[in-house]
C-alpha cells in the first residue's frame, strides 16, 4: 500500500484544517459557555458552525456517495477524521458524528426508499439526529446474538418491548428516530433471529428511564441513556431490509465506523502530544525547564512512536477495506479496535501527568478525551472480544 494522502484527500486537507484553525478552534471555549447555561439544548454556536461548513464544502464527507456525500473512500476518508478527532466538537460541525454517522450508512444501504425520505434525508441535511439501540443490560451485548429485546409482529405493526442501554444522543433535544435491535425470530439460525427496526422517538411507550455518566461526564446535550420499550407499536415498514438481517446490518456498519473512531482518537492523541510539548517547554522543575528532563524526554519520545504505529496500522485496515472488503480485513479491523483505544489512553494519561493538577480539571480537556478513549475500548465490543477474533485467525492462518 502507498503511505501517501489520496489525491482528493490532499484537495479537502487545507480546506478542513483552515476550517478548524479559523472557526472551530476559538469557538470551543464559546460552546463549553453555551452549554453551562443551557445543558441540554444545542449551543447556538454549533448551528453557526455547522451552517458554514456546509457553505465550505465540507459537510457529510464520510458517506462514499459522490450526491449526498463527499464520495471518499475509507483511506481517504481517514486522514480527515483523524483531524475532526482534535477537538471534541468538530465531528458534529461537519456531519461527522456517531451514531449519526453508522446510522446513515445503515439506511443508505439498507433502508427503503420511504424510509429514506422521512429519516435519511434529514439526518443528511443536519436537521435531526439518531439514535442506535443494541446494548442490554442483562446480557453481554458484545455479542449480538444475545440481545432479548423482541420485534414481534402483529397485522401491520411490530410490537417491540426490551431494555437497551449506553444509547448515545439519548438527551439530544433533536433526536427523533432510534434504530432498535432485536430478536424476531428465536428459533431461526443464530444470527437471522434478529432484526433492526426504525422507532420514532416519541413513539408510545418509548420512555427514556435515566441518563447515564461517563466517568462523571454527562455528555450533554447528546448524553447517554437506559430505555424502556413497553408495547412499542410501529408500521411493519419501519424494519429495515426484512426479517433476520439484523445481525448483517450492524455487522456492516462496525467496519467503518471502527476506522471512524480510531482515526478520531489519533486526532486527539495528537493534540494531547502538542499539549505535552507546549507545557515541557514553558514549565520549569527542579531547576530546569521539564523539557531539559529526561523522563519527560521518554514521555514525549514514546508518545510520538504509539502514535505513528497507530496511524499506519488504522490506514492499512483502511486501505483493505477499499480493496478487498471489511469481511476479508476483519483481523485488521480487530486489531486497530484493541490498539488504538490503548494507545490514545496512554498518551493522554501522560499529558494529564505532564499536566500537573491541572491535567484532572476540565481546563485542558485532556480528562474527557482520557475517558473517551477508555470507553472506547468498550464500544462496538471489549478488548478480549477482539483479541480472541485476532487469534482464531492468527492461528487458523499458521494451523
């Protein structure tokens, strides 16, 4: 594979990080203001933001249609999400953000042409925003095939009642449709016995029990929550694609979406190292500048090989998606989910140590995007999961 930035990659790059440099950079402070006052509606800052990057060009550039999208390829998408990832409210600026994101490649592959125009339209125009419901508290919902929610059909409704957890934009005041899996069929093969359903979210009996923290963060105004479904009735044509092809469809959009995260925890990796050297260089200890201090050295000097080795690891799965299949890189996509996560916390947690105090305090940002990056070793399956999918094919390979 070539290391270099694809072609259109290079055309979009200046035109993102300009974006960043003059708008989205010294708006953060301004968003964080916004939010304190109003804690659960959108900062008027990020509608101003959003509608001048869509004026920029630079808006929906993860969906590889050249109409609704950019029409980029997963290596070439890369790269630009490593840069949205610098800042903890860039993705939502261009478009860019989960689940949105994994929930318009859902309908744009799979949904029907109705369910295109009521739900994909919008969510492309940046008018509403999504939720994904697969996660459950009573099972291990790393894997799929244990979901207990059921979809069971009655006339021209399904009937859904389940509990699901960890939903992202679960407080999003603009949040209308949830994509809800479950089980349709339990006596059928393993992974045809689910299904994903579209769920207006203020459908009855649809009732949001809780929000849930992150480490102590609630990630307003998008948030995380535990639903409840009790007798949730919707039209037959809200499932998506039939019958059983649940587990097909989220099997679909973890691929990319893995790229999407990893590259996005690079982006914050990076700026956590810029915070690093910026402070070794204007901090004095013990008589000398900590940038004069070889443990701070080898800090620094670690930083930069965890993240190269990131980098090139995450654009290598990119680049064997485009060529020959998220089915055939499925090692790749496995690793990149260990390796990433882990490497993005280690750099983080030094820049919070090089920090001082003042690293475990919301000034620097670096104790959010730490427990991102924790969590993220979470979402879309943990460590072992993925470890023991790197190792069966490991082992089958040299068997």
């Amino acid at each position: 594979m070539v290391v270099e930035q694809p072609e259109r990659t290079r055309a979009l790059m200046p035109k993102l990080m300009a974006f960043m440099a003059d708008h989205v950079y010294p708006s953060e402070a301004l968003y964080a203001e916004q939010l304190a006052r109003a804690r659960w509606q959108v900062p008027a800052v990020m509608e101003d933001l959003k509608q001048k990057a869509r004026a920029a060009g630079l808006w929906n550039l993860f969906l590889a249609d050249d109409e609704s999208g950019a029409g980029l390829t997963n290596l070439e998408y890369a790269p630009l999400a490593e840069v949205m990832g610098r800042s903890a409210i860039a993705p939502e600026v261009f478009n860019c953000s989960a689940p949105d994101v994994g929930n318009m490649e859902v309908l744009f592959h799979f949904g029907s042409p109705e369910q295109k125009r009521q739900w994909l339209t919008p969510l492309l125009d940046g008018r509403i925003r999504s939720a994904f419901c697969m996660t459950e508290p009573d099972v291990a919902s790393s894997d799929a095939t244990n979901v207990r929610t059921r979809i069971v059909r009655d006339g021209d409704h399904y009937v859904i009642n389940g509990r699901k957890w960890w939903i992202t934009n679960a407080g999003h005041p603009r949040c209308d449709i949830l994509i809800v899996m479950g089980k349709t069929n339990p006596d059928a093969p393993r992974h045809q016995q689910q299904s994903q359903i579209l769920v207006p979210r203020g459908t009855s009996g649809v009732k949001l029990v809780r929000t849930l923290p992150l480490f102590g963060f609630d990630d307003a105004p998008h948030g995380h929550g535990e639903f409840v479904f009790e007798n949730v009735r919707v039209p037959a044509s809200n499932l998506i694609a039939g019958e059983g092809r649940g587990f097909e469809i989220a099997q679909s959009r973890l691929g990319p979406g893995r790229i999407h995260h990893c590259m996005r925890l690079i982006g914050s990796a990076e700026r956590a190292l810029e915070a690093m050297v910026v402070r070794a260089r204007s901090r004095v200890a013990f008589g000398k500048p900590l940038a004069e201090q070889g443990a701070l050295r080898e800090l620094i000097a670690r930083s930069r090989i965890e993240i190269e080795q990131a980098r090139l690891l995450v654009l290598k799965t990119a680049y064997l998606m485009d060529q020959v299949g998220s089915k055939a890189a499925r090692a790749e996509i496995a690793m990149i989910k260990v390796a990433v996560p882990m490497m993005a916390q280690a750099v983080l947690d030094r820049a919070m140590q090089v920090h001082g105090a003042g690293g475990f305090t919301d000034d620097f940002g670096l104790s959010y995007a730490w427990a991102w990056a924790r969590a993220l070793r979470m979402a879309d399956g943990p460590d072992a999961v993925h470890l023991e999918a790197v190792a069966k094919l490991e082992l089958k390979k040299n068997g």
